[in-house]
C-alpha cells in the first residue's frame, strides 16, 4: 500500500494525489471488511 501512495504523491506532486491515495486506502479497508464479514458469515 505504501508504494500506491508515494507513486501518487510523486506524480501528483500536491493534494490532490494524496487524497486520491487516502481514499483509495479507505476504500480497500472498507472492501476487505466487507468481504471478511461475508466469509464469516458464510462460515
């Protein structure tokens, strides 16, 4: 995850990647709770 968020923020060069990066963090966090939810459920 660390390597996604200093190619944005090297690319980008100013806020806007950096908010990019941290949605996208948040937006995998939220995916893999999701899917661990449903696995346990499954279970």
């Amino acid at each position: 995850m660390e390597d996604i968020c200093s190619l944005t923020f090297d690319n980008a060069k100013h806020l806007e990647g950096l908010n990019a990066c941290l949605i996208f963090t948040l937006h995998l966090g939220a995916v893999e709770r999701d899917y661990g939810s449903r696995l346990g459920a499954d279970k």
